[in-house]
C-alpha cells in the first residue's frame, strides 16, 4: 500500500493511494496540469487513477475534481450532501453515496 499526499493546505489537497491493483485519488483541489505535474514526481501517472474520493465540498478539496474526471474518464465518489453544495454533479462517472456507507472501490475498502 502507497500513500502519498500531493498537497495540503488552502492551495489544494490531494492524496495518491495505491494498493497496487486499485489507484485512488482523495480530493483534488488542484487543476489537471498540476495533478500530473504533482503525480510525475512520483512517477505515476493521472491516467492510471481509478478513482477519485471526495472528503467534502470546500473548493481546496474539489477545484480539479470536474475537469481531471471528465477529462481522463475517471469515477467520482462522493457524499449526497458534498455533490448537491459543489459542482461534483458535471462529473461524467459521478457515484453518491450516504455518509457512514461502507463500500469497496477495487480493492480498497472505505
């Protein structure tokens, strides 16, 4: 298991987890060009991501969510409530779900 946090603070946040199988991204407040330019110092690539879970609403945790999703077709996991106070509902692969709901995403457990 590979975690690495691509940022933290009111700029952005984000963080890589990877299992190995699954690739996982949580928030992403960043734009697209500086995910990939983060993800490269990792060498990883944005286009192996499988998923992108989103903590909450802030625009530090979803300002790059939209445009990385739709962009690279990857799914977007989110709360009911943090996608009806964002504008997570653009997202091509959007999936809600109810806080506290336990669900797998590949074989990452959340």
């Amino acid at each position: 298991m590979r975690f690495a946090s691509l940022g933290s603070g009111s700029r952005g946040n984000s963080t890589l987890v990877d299992s190995g199988k699954t690739s996982l991204m949580i928030d992403c407040g960043f734009s697209k060009r500086e995910v990939e330019r983060r993800l490269s110092n990792l060498d990883f690539l944005a286009e192996r991501l499988d998923a992108i879970l989103v903590t909450h609403e802030h625009s530090d945790h979803v300002s790059g969510v939209v445009s990385l999703a739709n962009e690279l077709d990857i799914a977007v996991y989110a709360t009911h409530g943090t996608v009806s106070a964002s504008s997570l509902n653009s997202v091509n692969r959007l999936l809600k779900f109810n806080a506290g709901e336990q669900f797998l995403i590949g074989d990452i457990h959340i």
